[in-house]
C-alpha cells in the first residue's frame, strides 16, 4: 500500500523537497513552513487519526 508523506508538526500533506546530498534530504511543509530532515509516511487509511493526535496533543 502506498504511504503519504506528512508534516510531523502539522499533519499537512503539501510537502516540498528542497535540499539533498552529503547531509540528506530536506523537507518544508507548505501550510506550517516547518523545515527539516524528519518527515512521517502514514499509510491513508490512518492520515485522519495522526491528524487527530496531533491536535490531541497541542491542546
């Protein structure tokens, strides 16, 4: 099954590359601008429940 690639600190999918090489890959989200390495993959089925854990926790 396929994954998605997700922002870990907002849960978005609008996921950008924006470097890569000899210090690995870097990512920014869209929606949060968060910039880094660590990004989450989530199978589909599962996107809504992560969604709902993050604002789970930010509250």
């Amino acid at each position: 099954m396929e994954e998605i690639t997700v922002c870990p600190k907002c849960g978005s999918t609008q996921i950008s590359w924006t470097a890569g090489g000899i210090t690995g890959e870097v990512y920014r989200c869209n929606e949060c601008n968060y910039v880094g390495s660590f990004i989450l993959q989530v199978k589909p089925r599962d996107l809504l429940r992560f969604r709902e854990e993050l604002r789970k926790d930010k509250s």
